[in-house]
C-alpha cells in the first residue's frame, strides 16, 4: 500500500495539536502509527515530502 499524501500526513499531525477532544486525538495518533509505525516518523516523511 503506497503512503498517504504528504498533505494528509501534516493534516493529521497539525489535528494532533489542536484543540479536539481528546477521542478524536486518539483516533488520528492510531491512524498515525499504524501507518507509519510512531508520530516520529511521520514527522520525518512529512518534512521530506515538502522540500
């Protein structure tokens, strides 16, 4: 299965840091790990795919 847009990466990293309950954060944090294994990651994998 091919990542998910770069776009959608920082979506859901900038989601993380909003002020959504804390259900939803949950639910976006397993999307996130399950994808790419931790949050690190994808931070990395996001800041590639801009530059």
């Amino acid at each position: 299965m091919p990542p998910p847009p770069v776009i959608l990466v920082k979506t859901w990293l900038q989601l993380l840091q909003s002020d959504m309950e804390q259900e939803a954060k949950i639910e976006v944090e397993n999307k996130i790990i399950s994808t790419f294994g931790s949050i690190e990651i994808a931070i990395i994998y996001m800041s590639e795919g801009i530059e």
